[in-house]
C-alpha cells in the first residue's frame, strides 16, 4: 500500500477517513469530460472529483516496485510486448452519488495506449468498473476486502468504459496512463482475436469430421485446463481472470461458428498411495519418521460442476476423463495435488497417503455428440435418459420420423457400443432387460437386432430377460429368430440351462403356432439337462458340481418341451425322474408340480399329468410308513466322521436308552464343537450352557423332534395328497 499525499491537504491516511474525504473533496475540482475537441463539465455526465498529478506525491519504501509489478502483469494480460512506463494522471475522488457515463479515453500523452486504474483502500458500495469493447462486456468490483491491499484494473484506451454510481462511502483512485517507451513502433490495440478464433474454429471443424469419420483415437470431448487456480464456489465465466477470460472469448465465439457445445467444469483427481518409509527425523511429519508419497493404488478421476457461457448451471453428471481428451496431451502430467493426508497404518492396512487435486477447465465437444457425452456418465445415467426420449416420444404421438425418436435411437447405439459391446463396461441383466424394453417401445429394430446378434454369438444366460427378449424379437423375422434361438441354447445350454428353458418357455407361450420350428433347441436342450455325468465330458468336477436344478427349471422345460414335441417333455421327465439325487422330489418336483396343476394353461398337459401320478405315488409311499413315538430314550447316533473323545461320548449318550439327560463339562471350545455337531446332524438333544464354577456346563437333554418332523411331514402330505387327488 502507497504513501499519499496531496497539496493542501497534507498526508492521507488509508483506508481513508471520511475527514480527510471532505478535506480532499474541498481541495478537488469538478472532473471534466472530453467532447470532441471540447473539455465540458456536466455533472449529468460525470459527477466526479479530481486532483492532478502535480499535486499528489505516491510513495513508500515499496510501492514503486509493488507498481512496477502491477504494471508488469498488466503488461503481459493486455499482450504487450516492450518497455511500457506508468505515468500518473490524476487522483479522482468518487464521494456518494459520483459516476461517469460510458466513454472512451482519450490519448492524454504520447505513446498512451491504455489506462491503468489503481483503487487505494477506502470504505465504500458501489463504483463498479464496467469495461466493454467488441459485444463483450466485463463488471469488475475493484474494492479490496483487505484494508491493506489495492485493487487494480488495465483497459486499453478505447474501451468504451463506464463507473457505476457510488451508493455509499468514497472511492479514492489513482489513474495512470499506460505508455510504451518506443515511440517508432505502433501503439498497441485491443485484440479483437478473429484470427484465432478462425483458426480454432477450423481445428473444431476438422475434429467433428474426424469423429463423423470414425477415425481411431478422435475423443469426442476435450479438456483444456485453465491458467488460474478457482475455487468450486468461483468456477464461472463471468470470474474468469486475464487470459482465462481472454480464451473463454476465443473458444465461444470459435464454438459457436464450428457448431460446438462449450463448458466450463471442475476437473477431480484422487489417489491413494503407499506411503514409503524414506527415513527417521527428529522433526518428521508423522511420529519422528519420514515418508514419501509411492506406488499409486487407487487412483479416481471425474469432471463436474458444469456450467454453461451464459452461467447457467447445466444438468450433466459427473463424467469420466480420459488421457486423450486432454488439451495439450501433458495438461495434467506431474500436477501438484491441493491436499494431501498421511493415513496410518490400521489393522493389515499399510499406513497410505490420500491426496486430491481440483482444478478448473474448459470442457468442449461438438454438438452433434451431445448424447454420447451423456452417455459417458455411464449406464445409470444413459438409461433413464433413454427412457426419458421413449416416454416422450410416445406422448409425443409416436412419429418414427420425429427427433425425439432419432435423438433416442442415437442414444441407444451410444449405450451399445460403450456397454452390450465393451469388455471394460458390460451391461448387467437389468440393465439389457430395461434397454430391450425401450427399444421395444421405440419400434428401434436396428438396435434390436444389433443386440439379437451379440446373443446369438456370446450366448443367453439371464432367465429374467427372456420375455423382454421374446416381446423384442417380435420385430424380427421369425426364421433368423429361430435360427438365433438354436444358436443361443447350443451356446448356453450346459451351464445356464434355467435361462435356455426361460427362453424356450416364452417364446412358446408367444408364438405356439410356429413353436414346432423350434425343435431343435429342444433336443439341445434336452441332451444338456444335467443327470448323467457322461454328458458333461468337457466339465471338471468343480465346474460340475456348481451346476443345479430348480423348480423353474422343471416347469419351463415340461412346459416348452411340450408344445413344442410331446414325446420330448415325456423324454424329459422321465430323465428327471431317474435322477432323483439332482431333481430331488420334495425340493423340486414336487413344488413343480404344483405349480403345473394349479395353471390353466398346463394343468392338463399329458406329462404334467404324468408328474403328477409320480409325485402322488410318492406321497402315498411315504405316508403308509409307521409312524410311532420312541419307545425309550434311544435316539439316532450317526454323527459324521469325527473321531474326536468328546464326540465319542456323544455317542455313547444317544445310544443310551435309559439316559435321558448328559451334562457336558468343558472348556468352551470342546462345548462349541459338540453344539455345533448336535446342530449339524440334527439330533433330537436340546442344548443350554449353565454357568457357575469353571468350566461351564453343557446341558444336552433328549427330545423327540425327529418323531415331531414326522408327524409335521405326514400332516403336510395328507394335505398335499388331498390337493393334487382334486
């Protein structure tokens, strides 16, 4: 901050006193403003207060290199090249209700080209600088918060250039003229940057032909960071400092002629890192010890806070970066992080180091590749928005030629390509059932069959799309849908037999006048239903081992076998029934069946009826079984192979028919085995720990819960045997 002073008034404190206000108001004059060749005083015009040079001493101990230094970067924002001296003009006094219209300076000393506004500390509202040239226009509040601090501003001279009127207080400013010292080269002008805007727009122009082209390695975004560092809450165009603010000029004008969408958006960066022991301090960081930043582990990079050149807030989601969008290549190489945070070690976790960077950028893409912007937020946010163009559109009227439908079928094969078709981000079940379910909607056939395509090639695995995979399928052709179908089973039927039945079952249900055709995926279907493990000479015995039945899987194929060929859901179930240990009656069959009997549509199928018969005669076998309580206190001691003294013992007391009660005294380990083996093999012994003394007690107490299993089961199969008779 300078030392002031002015004649007759002496030495001026800052910030400055609302005295010396009224003592420099009373040594001013009334400014005047330029007309032509005329000097005119009109306080319509400018109401404000001014003191000449030769009357107003600037000093210091630093304020001539702080000057120098303003004016340095001053320099080099305008884009000024050579020696350039700051001459000082006036010191102007704006007390409340002062102001100047918008106008231009004029050149008030040889080599004049632009004028510096200096405002010293002072307690005001208002007197804002607006600065315009060109169909631009910048607001700049120079008021400094600091009382120690000035605010400074550099225009050219032929700015159009207003002050706003000061509400309250007074604004003290110190103007200086700009001048080169080189009088043989030309005075600078504003730069008007319609060569580089021609020549970016070109360059904008060609990428989007690239990208229409499909050339490898064209991003369909680019990222350029900007100069200066801002804050979340600053990210905004009309904050944009020197040549940020001189950018954003040439991208949105260059935008706007090559037909691209520009953005301004926060660029995030967090990585976890080892944390590498580099050696002991008496000082060090963390504990005594030194350690230094290694290997990345973890490492997440997003773009966000969009915001628009008119500083509306746009709707995007966070996006992905990718190295090649970057602007130059290297924008982001070495980057020093905003915070850095050492974690210590914690359980088998190694001590790490977690450090974030956040930096703004200019985000731009043509506007032709909007959707596919979108679409790189990822399938949790392309889907809704695709459902969003199908909803509309049929609210719309359903024109197959409007863009809502041309937008949504864009979107669509944007979701394809970087989903269905990528390895890096495959589509789940849901998420392929919801699309086919729009593109359904959308009568979108191309994607359709794209997606037919892709399955009949990888392979059909989740049950739960098979209806949405039918009700698509009813845009195709029915022999490719055929053809695709055998493709399909003979790709999927060994380890996802449920979703081949599921898919078989559907389309039969849909098309059972043309279910015939489809006799070929029955018989791969039926030559994969597991059983024999001769069938499955290229599974190892893990992988065959994981493959189950289920009670869909029995309905789907007795269902679709039958409308299909007859013989072949009698094939079916009569693999079924020879293997009992996989299609195990009371988990399985039995629970198909009733499911069969109770539908319309399969009660009286002849192999529904014959599963039927076989369920009954199983039921009926089991229910003429004796069924008698014990007779004593002898209950069931098959216990596994534990060979160990305790279960030993264990078995002596259920073999017992005298000994109704054992206790158990043992260390807790010992009583916790032989709980669990009690528990294991379900033997008819309650279990209750008592406490007192060490060790604890075991309380093992016979019960007759197999006996109660018994009565409970013939219950349920009078039940059932009554139900399946109907």
């Amino acid at each position: 901050m300078p030392q002031l002073e002015v004649e007759g008034v002496g030495r001026i404190s800052l910030p400055l006193l609302p005295v010396q206000m009224q003592q420099l108001v009373a040594a001013a004059e009334q400014a005047p403003f330029g007309k032509g060749s005329q000097t005119l005083v009109d306080i319509d015009v400018r109401r404000t207060w001014q003191i000449d040079a030769d009357r107003v001493k600037v000093g210091g101990k630093h304020w001539q290199d702080n000057l120098d230094t303003i004016v340095k970067h001053c320099v080099h924002d305008l884009g000024v090249s050579g020696d350039v001296n700051a001459e000082l003009y006036k010191l102007l006094v704006y007390d409340t209700g002062s102001f100047f219209v918008s106008h231009r300076d004029t050149e008030k000393s040889p080599g004049m080209f632009a004028t510096l506004v200096i405002v010293l500390p002072s307690q005001y509202q208002g007197g804002e600088l607006v600065i315009r040239h060109k169909q631009q226009e910048v607001t700049l509040d120079l008021h400094a918060e600091d009382s120690s601090e000035v605010g400074y501003a550099a225009f050219y001279a032929d700015c159009l250039h207003e002050i706003l009127p000061i509400t309250e207080g007074c604004r003290l400013t110190l103007v200086y003229n700009l001048l080169r010292t080189n009088k043989k080269l030309p005075l600078p002008t504003p730069p008007d940057y319609q060569h580089e805007q021609s020549t970016v727009a070109a360059l904008l122009r060609q990428w989007s032909a690239d990208l229409a082209l499909k050339v490898d390695d064209v991003p369909e975004k680019l990222i350029y960071p900007l100069q200066h560092a801002y804050t979340e809450a600053e990210v905004g165009f009309d904050a944009l400092k020197n040549g940020d603010a001189a950018l954003a000029d040439v991208l949105i004008a260059a935008c706007q002629t090559a037909d691209c969408e520009l953005h301004l958006a926060l660029v995030s960066i967090d990585e976890s890192c080892d944390a590498e022991y580099s050696g002991y301090s008496r000082r060090g960081h963390h504990g005594g010890e030194e350690y230094e930043a290694g290997e990345v582990l973890d490492r997440n990079e997003s773009i966000s806070h969009w915001q628009r050149p008119d500083g509306t807030v746009s709707p995007l989601p966070h996006l992905p970066l990718n190295e090649n969008e970057f602007c130059p290549p290297e924008a982001f190489d070495n980057i020093e992080f905003d915070d850095e945070e050492f974690q210590e070690y914690t359980g088998n976790a190694g001590a790490t180091f977690e450090r974030s960077y956040r930096h703004a950028a200019f985000v731009l893409w043509p506007k032709a590749y909007y959707l596919a912007i979108v679409n790189q937020a990822g399938i949790s946010a392309s889907l809704p928005a695709l459902h969003d163009f199908c909803r509309r559109w049929e609210a719309d009227g359903k024109d197959p030629a409007s863009k809502l439908w041309q937008d949504a079928h864009t979107l669509a094969g944007y979701i394809l390509r970087d989903n269905l078709f990528s390895s890096r981000y495959p589509m789940n079940g849901s998420h392929l059932r919801q699309f086919l379910d729009y593109a359904t909607r959308l009568a979108d056939i191309q994607h359709i069959d794209r997606v037919w395509a892709w399955l009949t090639e990888n392979g059909f695995s989740e049950k739960d799309n098979s209806t949405a995979l039918v009700q698509a399928a009813e845009l195709l052709p029915w022999p490719e849908v055929v053809r695709g179908v055998e493709k399909m089973v003979a790709l999927s039927a060994v380890k996802s037999q449920e979703a081949c039945a599921a898919l078989l079952a559907s389309f039969c249900k849909a098309k059972p006048e043309s279910a015939k055709d489809l006799l070929t995926s029955v018989y791969t279907l039926f030559s994969a239903l597991l059983g024999d493990p001769s069938r499955f000479p290229d599974l190892l015995p893990w992988q065959l081992a994981r493959l189950t039945a289920d009670v869909d899987l029995v309905v789907d194929v007795l269902q679709g076998f039958s409308a299909v060929d007859a013989t072949m859901a009698d094939n079916a179930l009569a693999y079924m029934l020879a293997w009992p240990a996989i299609y195990k009656m009371d988990d399985i069959l039995l629970p198909a069946t009733l499911r069969l009997t109770e539908a319309s549509s399969s009660r009286h199928l002849p192999v529904v009826t014959s599963l039927r018969d076989a369920v009954l005669a199983y039921l009926q076998a089991r229910v003429a079984l004796e069924l008698q309580p014990p007779a004593d206190w002898r209950r069931d001691n098959q216990l596994g192979n534990c060979k160990c003294a305790d279960c030993a013992e264990l078995k002596q007391f259920l073999a017992n028919a005298e000994q109704e009660q054992w206790v158990f005294k043992a260390a807790e380990a010992r009583r916790t085995h032989l709980a669990g083996v009690i528990s294991q093999h379900k033997c008819d012994v309650d279990c209750k720990t008592q406490k007192g003394g060490t060790p604890y007690r075991l309380i093992c107490t016979k019960n007759q819960a197999s006996y109660q299993r018994r009565v409970d089961q013939r219950t349920q199969d009078l039940q059932l045997l009554n139900k399946l008779a109907c």
